[in-house]
C-alpha cells in the first residue's frame, strides 16, 4: 500500500551531501517525491510502499553521509500527490526563520585523497580538491542557506566540467559548494625574501594557476624546509609556521622569531603510523587523530624516540595532528621526498612539521596574505598562500584522550575550534525539551515560526575567551578566541560575534558576562546593556564552570560543584580559584573553599612564581622551614619586597586559587621558577611525576638539580614583558612605596592575614556523617521541597551578590558550632599556627626510603577546618568549610629536606589534591545528601589528577560529570554564563532582576 509522508531531518544536514544521499536511497527503496534544502534543515516528501518507505526512513537516521550529523529526524503522515520520480528541488531561501546549522569545515576524505595522488585523475595534486564529505564549510561561508554564491567561493566560476558534477545528484560533488579544479578554481601563490635573508624585501608573487606551476611552488617550499627554514603558509582558518620538526636549528629559529620561548609546539604527521613512531597511539588517539576533525592530539612520548631540542623539552606529551587540507597533503609528502637522504636524524627518522600559530605573541591568527606579508615578515622565511578568502578565523582544535572511570576512555577538549565549531550544544534538560517538529512542517516553505525564549549572548572570560549564543535551547559556542588582553584580540571577539548573530541571525535579547569588573568582554556587555536598554545577568565564574559541565550533560543539578582554577572573580571581590559549590543551573552557595593566600604583586605573583611560593610559605608559617631556604635564596631581594607588600597590604591581594598553590609548590621545587608562558609551573610540575621518563629533565632527580636547572633558564623578557628576575633597581623601587608607612605590629593584624581570624580548625572530621540534614540544598538533592527550590532559584544581578540563600545564622553554621567538641575541631587562629602538630625536618637527611611513602598521605592531608567569619551575610561569599594547605605544604618542605626524589614529592602533592577532591565531595553528600559531583576549572587540564580524581570519587560512591563538549579551562566559562542566564530565564525571573 502506498504511502506518503513529510520529513523533516534537522542537524549538521547541508554542505555534506544529504540531499544526494536522499536521492540514492529513495532511488534504493522506490520512493518518489522531492528533497530540499530549507533554512530548517532539510524537508522531504516521500511516496512509496509502507515497508520499503520504513526502511527509507530508518536509512536517513541510522546511516547518513560521515560528515552529516543528525539531530532529529520528525515524521508527518500526508495525503498522497502521485509523485511519478523523486527530484531534488533548489533550497528555499525565503524561509521565515533561519535555524538551520553550519557545518566545520571537514578534513580531507579518503576519497579525494586518493585522487590527490592519482595521476591518472584530472584533480591530481590539486591543492584545494574537496567534495560533499570534506573541506571547508565554516571558514567560506558568508550567510544562508549554504549555496555557492554565499560563501567565498563565489569568486571562482565552476568550469563546465566541475558544473556537470556539481548538478549530478549520483556524484560525490553534487552540490559541493567548494568544487573546483586547475581550470576555475584557487590558486596557491608563493612569495619569499629576496637573497633568502629575512631582513630583505620581499620578491614578487608566484601563482600555481597549472599543476606544473602549483608543482614548482610546493617544490620550492619543501626544499627550503628541508634546509631549515621557515614557511607561513595559509590553512583554512588562518596562517601556520611551518618548519622541519627534526631540526633542531630550525625550531630555535622558530622560538627566537617568533618569541615563544618554552610553550610546545605541535607536530604533524602523515598518518597514523608515522605518529605511532613518536607517540604511544591508542585505539581512541587513533581514531581522534584520524576522524573528520583532525585535531591536534596531545599523547605520551615514546621513551624510545627522539626529538628534537626545543619541540616540547621536560613535557610527557606531545602535540600530533594529521594532515587535513589537500595543501598539507602535498607539503608533506614533498617534503618526505626531499628529506630521503637525511632520515638518520631524530624523531624515529620519520617526516614531521612542526605547525604553530601564524600569529604575533598574543595576537590573534593571521588569516588574509597582505597581514601576513606585513606582520609576519621578519618571522618567516617565505610565504605559501592562496587567494580563497578565509571568512573567519578558526585555530586547530587541541584534545587528549582520558581515562574517565568507569565511563572508560573520553576526549578532553584543551582547545575547541576547528572541526567542532559552530556546531551547537543543546541547552535542554534530559529527557530533551523539543518542540514536535512535525507540527511546524509546512507545504515546502519551512516551519512556521516558533515562539522563542530569551537569545542570550554570553562575553566569556578574559583567558581563552569564547562566546555563546543561544537560539531557543541551541548554544552556539564559538571558536577559541584566545586571551582578551590586547585590541587586536578584542577586535577579532568583536568580529566573530558580529559574523555570529549576522550568519545565525540571532539577535540577544538577554546578556551575561563575567562578574569581574576589569575584564573586557564584561566591559562591553554592561556598556551594551545600559546603551540598549537589556537584562544584563553578571555570573559568578565558578558557577560558570560547572554550570557548563550541568548544560553540558543535561543536568539541572543539584551537584557538589568544584571548581578549581587560576583565576576568578569572587562574590566578595576576593580571587577564588579553589571551589566547592552547592550548585544547580540558576544559583548556587559557596560550601568550601582553599583558605586565602596572598599574592605579593598581584599579577606579578602569576608572572613570577616564586612570589607565590612567597606567599604561601608566609600564610602557611613555614618561612623559617629549612626546606624553603633553597626557594628564599633564589628570591633574593624580592624576598624583602614581597614582606614590606603583605605586611603593608599594599598591592597583595587574596587567593583561594588551587592554581596558584601549583605554582608555589613548582616554585618551591626548583621546577619552575621562570615561566615562559602562562601555566608552565603547573604543568612542569605534573611532568615532574614522571621526570625520569622525560628528555630535558634535570640530570638529578633532587631540589637542588632542580633550582640549578631552573637557573639556567631564566631567561629575561619572559612569558611577557614583565616577567623576570626582578633586577636589583626594579626592588628598590618597589621598597621606596613603603617609605614613610608604619608596619602592622604582627600578622594577626595585617591585611594579608585578615581572612584567617575567623577559622577555627579540626584534627579529623568525626561526627560530620552525623550532622543533621539542614538547609535548602538537602531537600533540593531529593528533588522535593518546593520551598527550598524556589528558594535557589531566586537569582539577581549580579549573580552571585544578590538576594539567595540568605546564611545570617545558618543551620550549617550553628551544627558546626554544636558539634565543636564532639567532632574534635581545635583553634586555629593566626599565631597558632603550631597546632597544626605538623613535624619539621631539621638539616639534612641521611636518605630516603620508598617505606616512607606508606606514611605521606598523612602528612600531605590537607586540612579541613571550619569557618566561623562573620564578614558577610550570603551563602555566595562566606563558605562553611575551609581547606587548609598548610600541612601539605610543611610536608613538601619535609621532603625537601630529606632528599626524598621530586618525582615523588611532586606525586604525593596532587595526590593530597586528589585527596581533597573526594573530602569535599563527602562533606557534601554527609551534610546535605548530594550525591553528584561536577569537577571543572583549569586545574583539571592536569591529566594525573582529573583521572585520579575520577577513579577515587566513583570508588567512594559518587556519580560524576566533567567537561565534555568543551574545555573545562576558561573555554567553557561563557557557555556557562549562558546556562546561568537562560535558567534564570526557565525559571521565570523578571527582565529587572536579570
């Protein structure tokens, strides 16, 4: 029996050869009708027997084209036309509403690949060959429906031969909007410095317009590689460096021109076999470096292969990624040719090209030829460019691949861009909250428009902003933008977020942004809110981290949130960065925190970790601890300057940051006392736990290697221009702002230490199982008690300041007060600091033994204290419990001075973390029943303690979520100011309160 139906198929479905897939398979199962491509996704009508119409429809769902993803496939039973064939009709460009999703631009297929190298083939060595299954997408594409003529390729008409492909529904470039060829299509073009010196002007500019040509060019830049020299050459998304990875002159070349002294650099490899040579390669890493994406892949080195100096020196991992545009294709594999003859040097004697940026320090990617002849001039040796405009800029995408407990292997996301961008996360709770698409289906028109929830556009965080915009329960993340610290970075935001709302057509009707008054991108939306008159909501950063990890997974929460970080904005204008959360999407309550630490010069403590460790050592008491002396030593005259700074309160703010305790304990090592870039002393100090295994590592695995090896590359200019051994001028300076001040008569008085007059401290955590059930959050994690739930949902700007759980006499508070002598808790006020009962070591140990280690969990154990601070009256400022580092730190110094190993003492420090991970997340489940955990921040880039992490949290009980769709570093803060606002939005807070 015939029937017919209309289909509706939304998701990644256009630019990726739907439609001719539809009409093979209608062809396959005797369907007739049509297919188009509407605004919407794209519509069917199909005709045809009631099995053989099932299995057509079971076919569009189950096995779509690789480069299609699809979201919903909706189904409406209509009366039958009489279709004779089955047509593919022109995309409906007047459709009411625009909700139809972009793809990333795809990596080569193997299709076109093959044909790349074919010389039978007429596309043979074409630089820019693509079809329906791969090329750009995201980077030409100027608005929809996605057509030729709206995307960078309009400037190249099709021949007649690429036009006859183009219009044959059984070709694999039917409708391949980037089709082309020697005869109509881009051009590599070729431009180097005259007499080969970078000084000199540059020579005029070579065009590839035939394969002999094109040839010539990819020749020339493959030999000029292969002699050590430096090509900028033009991707999809913008500009790369390109050297030879197995030369180690060239790869100094590289750093020294392009100032990046110590970050690694990425590599790529022609296939997954050549990166088994280097890397221990996985079934997952294998199938992320070879998918569609073809993201840079960050994996272990192989202990038996050798790199070159200066490729990612005392790092375990390095950065692989495969060829993914047909240009790479060819400079690789012409250079492999090249370097025949040379194969016995370094790196398993195979090819590989380290590809960085082609970006100035801080800037953004260069994407056009002219800015790159100008910016990168003294950079590169020569330029391999092209005349296809790149429409946006789009960085390659950096994952590594976890265990993730039971959840088994996952991809981590360190940087999100190529290959994943713009492609949209879903807002909803489970089970999904979609509208009935079938109810929107109109004749051929599209859908009919919908009613819509606020569009919200989210600022994002300063570091590794991204963006958000969201239409009805789609997010739109954008791709990484990088750290909002110069114009040229907040010109390209600007840019991106304009392309954004124009492209999606969206127009925000609520905005959020980030709770700290200096950043840029926060500047902008309250400038924009009291320019245009609309809701601003200013979120809580932490809350932002795991409210993404929430919106991510589906979540409404309850969780125990921690967050962990460098850096964010506290509700009490203080710098959190150690956070335990009681979270849900519109609110939440500050249960815990790593008490206060000061940071003598601000940001200067960042640039120059021993500052911190400064910091620390003095909040910690442990200044006259033997094994800081080494640390104090290389401190020099700052030392004093860092004093007369806390004492004074001058320029010293406070931290709870996780991340800034990383550092001081990498300081304290010796591992990292001159960073090159921001977070090496945290990521050296998770390398440290395996130095042994590591190339570059110091020659002793002691504290006292370690601060010779550091020594030696304190290297003046820094990761910016600021960071250094602060000369002996630059501290004298500082001291003369003292001048004339008087000096606080202790610590118990100074500004540094005001934080800690309200704790009181605990030997253990008996009777804490036993509190009684108290507060909102309780009745909350039973999803009952309606009052509690109205209460959390009570949200004002800014978030995380405004009316919420008011905490004047908590029940927590009071419980705590009531179990002071039953659950053992002790002072431990400032002055006290020796009832901590922690032992020093004193001089020097005759040796350490492994047996000592049974014992250090112990000494390492962070503290859990109390707080009894009575400086605020939210739940959002003042925490209930707080985390005292203090013992963890006296135990490092132990170490230190019994010459136990720093592979072990950098071990038994993020095991301490590790520890306090699951403490937090057991006070939570003992003192309010959550059961949930959400982990995010920064901290949690640090493969040995996010994996050890999850192991001990799900042994202990607890379900947990992290990032999945993105990074859990400042990548995922604006999609979390989005979850905020629109849950707020959910929950029905008035546009006033927004």
């Amino acid at each position: 029996m015939i029937e017919a139906l209309d289909i509706q198929v939304k998701g990644i479905v256009q630019g990726v050869g739907f439609r001719p897939f539809v009409y093979r398979m209608a062809k396959k199962y005797l369907v007739n009708g049509w297919v188009l491509n509407a605004a919407d996704g794209v519509f069917v009508h199909a005709e045809g027997e009631g099995k053989l119409l099932d299995e057509f429809v079971l076919e569009l769902s189950e096995n779509p084209p690789a480069a299609s993803r699809v979201e919903e496939v909706a189904l409406k039973e209509v009366p039958i036309e009489g279709f004779d064939s089955f047509e593919i009709r022109f995309s409906d460009a007047a459709a009411v509403e625009k909700t139809t999703l972009v793809s990333p631009d795809l990596a080569t297929c193997d299709d076109c690949a093959r044909e790349l190298f074919n010389p039978n083939d007429r596309r043979f060595r074409y630089p820019f060959i693509n079809c329906t299954n791969c090329g750009p997408r995201f980077t030409i594409i100027e608005k929809l429906p996605y057509d030729r003529a709206s995307t960078s390729m309009k400037d190249f008409p099709l021949c007649e031969r690429c036009a006859s492909e183009y219009g044959d529904p059984l070709d694999r470039r039917f409708h391949a909007q980037p089709n082309a060829c020697f005869a109509c299509g881009p051009q590599v073009s070729w431009r180097e410095h005259e007499g080969g010196d970078v000084s000199a002007p540059l020579g005029p500019v070579s065009w590839g317009a035939t394969r002999e040509e094109s040839d010539a060019i990819f020749a020339r830049a493959a030999r000029l590689l292969a002699e050590g020299g430096i090509v900028a050459m033009k991707g999809l998304g913008g500009f790369h460096l390109v050297c030879d990875a197995n030369n180690p002159e060239a790869v100094a070349k590289l750093r020294a021109r392009k100032r990046r002294e110590g970050k690694a650099f990425a590599v790529m490899a022609a296939s997954v076999d050549d990166a088994r040579q280097v890397c221990e390669v996985g079934d997952e890493e294998a199938g992320v470096l070879a998918g569609p994406q073809r993201p840079i892949v960050l994996m272990r080195k192989r202990p038996d292969a050798t790199f070159a100096p200066g490729l990612a020196d005392r790092l375990p991992e390095l950065g692989v990624m495969l060829p993914y545009t047909p240009m790479q294709h060819l400079l690789l594999h012409d250079f492999a040719d090249v370097t025949k003859a040379a194969k016995a040097r370094g790196c398993g004697h195979i090819p590989l090209l380290v590809m960085t940026s082609g970006n100035l320090h801080d800037e953004p990617i260069v994407i056009d030829d002219e800015d790159a002849y100008e910016k990168l001039f003294d950079v590169a040796d020569a330029f391999l460019g092209h005349n296809r405009a790149i429409r946006t800029r789009y960085d390659d995408s950096v994952v590594r691949v976890i265990a993730a407990g039971s959840a088994g292997k996952a991809v981590q996301f360190i940087r999100r861009a190529r290959g994943y961008a713009p492609l949209p996360i879903s807002l909803a709770s489970q089970p999904a909250e979609r509208a009935d698409a079938a109810e929107t289906l109109a004749d051929v028109g599209g859908p009919a428009t919908a009613a819509r929830r606020h569009s919200v556009f989210a600022a994002g965080s300063e570091q590794k902003n991204t963006f958000t915009l969201t239409r009805d329960a789609e997010a739109f993340v954008s791709q990484h933008i990088g750290d909002m610290e110069n114009a040229e970075t907040y010109d390209a935001w600007l840019a991106a977020k304009s392309r954004y709302e124009a492209l999606f057509e969206i127009a925000p009707t609520l905005l959020a942004c980030d709770l700290h008054p200096e950043y840029l991108a926060s500047k902008w939306a309250r400038e924009r809110s009291r320019a245009c008159g609309l809701p601003l909501a200013e979120v809580q950063h932490h809350h932002a981290h795991i409210a993404a990890v929430l919106g991510e997974h589906g979540l409404e929460g309850p969780v125990c949130g921690i967050a962990f970080d460098g850096t964010g904005y506290g509700a009490d204008g203080a710098i959190w960065g150690g956070e335990v959360l009681l979270a849900n999407r519109a609110a939440f309550e500050r249960f815990a925190n790593f008490a206060y630490v000061p940071m003598p010069g601000g940001a200067a403590a960042v640039r120059y970790p021993l500052r911190m460790a400064y910091g620390a050592l003095w909040a910690f008491d442990l200044l006259d601890h033997p094994g800081a002396a080494r640390a104090l030593e290389a401190l020099g005259e700052q030392a004093a300057v860092c004093e007369q700074m806390i004492e004074h309160g001058i320029n010293t703010p406070q931290t709870s940051s996780v991340g800034r305790l990383f550092d001081a304990a990498s300081a304290l090592l010796g591992i990292c006392t001159a960073p090159a870039y921001e977070g090496e002393p945290a990521i050296l100090l998770e390398a440290a736990i395996d130095a042994a295994e590591l190339d570059g590592a110091p020659p002793s695995d002691s504290v006292a290697a370690s601060f010779a090896a550091s020594s030696t590359r304190c290297v003046a200019g820094g990761f910016d221009a600021e960071r250094t051994n602060v000369s002996r001028e630059t501290c004298s300076a500082e001291q003369e702002k003292f001048a004339g001040q008087e000096k606080l008569t202790g610590r118990e008085e100074s500004a540094g230490r005001e934080e800690f007059a309200g704790w009181e401290g605990s030997a253990g955590q008996e009777g804490l199982a036993d509190r009684e059930e108290s507060a909102s959050w309780k009745e909350l994690a039973d999803r009952e008690g309606s009052a509690a739930q109205e209460k959390l949902a009570c949200w004002k700007v800014p978030a995380g300041q405004g009316e919420s759980a008011g905490r004047e006499e908590s029940a927590g508070q009071e419980e705590f007060a009531e179990q002071e002598e039953s659950a053992g808790w002790k002072s431990a006020g400032q002055g006290e600091s020796a009832d901590r009962e922690m032992p020093v070591s004193q001089g020097e140990s005759s040796g350490w033994e492994e047996s000592d280690d049974a014992a250090a969990a112990e000494r390492y154990a962070i503290a859990v204290l109390k707080n009894t601070a009575t400086s605020s009256s939210t739940a959002q400022d003042t925490s209930v419990v707080l985390f005292d580092a203090a013992p963890c730190f006296r135990a490092l110094l132990d170490d230190v001075v019994a010459g136990v190993p720093v592979s072990v003492i950098a071990r038994r420090f993020h095991d301490a973390f590790v520890q306090a991970v699951v403490t937090a997340a057991e006070l939570a489940r003992a003192l309010y029943g959550i059961k949930a955990v959400a982990l995010s921040g920064g901290v949690f880039m640090n493969r040995y303690l996010v994996e050890h992490a999850l192991a001990a949290l799900e042994a202990a009980g607890f379900t947990v979520a992290v990032n999945r769709d993105l990074p859990p570093n400042d990548g995922c803060v604006s999609f979390g100011q989005a979850v905020v606002a629109w849950a707020a939005n959910e929950e029905g807070v008035a546009e006033g309160d927004v």
